[in-house]
C-alpha cells in the first residue's frame, strides 16, 4: 500500500516495475524445505541472532580485544584465537541479507520508504521502531534464540520451550498493539 506519508527515493536499480508476492502456501513449502535442508547439511537449523552476535564480537575482537578475553559470554564466541566467523550461522546470517537485498532489488521491492500511519511522525516512527528493535533483540538472546530460529527450528522440533515462547510473543503483540494502535490510524 502506498501513502503519500512514505517516503520515497527511486534511483538506478530501484526502479523497477513490482512483481507480486509469492502465494504464502508456496512460500510454507519452500521454506519448509530450506528448514529441512539445513538441518540434513549442517545438522542445525535456521536462526539469526547467533550469527549476529558472531558478527559484533568479530569486530569487537578487532576493537577492543581485551574486553573479549575478560567477558565469559563473549570469550565462548572470540576468546584468545577463537574465530568469531567459524560457525554455521554467520553465512546463514549473511546469505539472508544479501539474499533478501538482492531479491527486494530484483522483485521490484526495494525502495527508501517509512510506512506509518497519518497521525504519527517519521521521527516518532524511527524512535518506536528502534525502541521495539532493541527489546526485541535483548529478548532473543534471553530467550536464547531468534523467532527464526525459536519458531522454525524449534517448532519443526516440537521444543516445548519454542512452542510457548511464540505463544507469549503473538500474545504480547496483541496486548501492546492496543497502546500503540493510535501510531497507525
């Protein structure tokens, strides 16, 4: 959906007709498949805030290598000559955002834009999203795992854990979508 709210910046390759979406039971299936791939190849499954975490603590270890080999979370990931990258989720981390980046250019997709609702600034957006990025990602690592990897691998799984953790997730988005509704209308 187009607002005149969004903003927009058409340059070069980002200008490119839209293409629809895939039919969501196609894209279950094909997801469903890649899922049971990686856990056939690699012997795990999908998730995202492990790489990440492998990512930050590559450039910290760069940074400020002391900080690592004083830090026991971080000394498991970059310690002494441990290599942050030596692990099956960075090229999963960084295959879906290429990937994704690639297929938004080619789909016709990609575009500069901040969708909001009428009644709400771009800056206001920015501040609410960033606020809802952050807790999310400090919930993913108390939580030990990303949605990626808590709803699809350990969902596929059966994990008890996983099952209720998505439970509470779509429970609290219900509970604070109503607050935050007025952002939208």
């Amino acid at each position: 959906m187009k607002t005149a709210a969004s903003a927009k910046l058409k340059i070069g390759l980002f200008n490119r007709p839209e293409k629809p979406y895939v039919h969501p039971y196609v894209g279950g299936v094909l997801l469903g498949i890649v899922l049971f791939l990686a856990f056939l190849i690699t012997r795990n499954g999908l998730g995202a805030s492990g790489g990440l975490n492998r990512l930050i603590a590559a450039v910290e270890d760069i940074v400020a290598p002391g900080h690592i080999d004083q830090t026991p979370y971080l000394l498991k990931l970059a310690g002494g000559e441990k290599n942050p990258l030596d692990d099956w989720s960075v090229p999963v981390v960084l295959g879906a955002i290429f990937g994704g980046a690639v297929a938004g250019i080619l789909n016709g997709r990609s575009k500069f834009e901040i969708n909001k609702g009428p009644n709400i600034s771009n800056r206001t957006r920015l501040i609410l999203a960033f606020i809802g990025g952050a807790i999310f990602a400090y919930g993913a690592r108390m939580a030990r795992g990303c949605t990626s990897g808590q709803a699809l691998s350990g969902g596929a799984t059966l994990s008890a854990g996983s099952w209720a953790l998505m439970m509470c997730i779509f429970a609290g988005a219900y509970a604070l979508a109503y607050f935050l509704r007025k952002a939208w209308n």
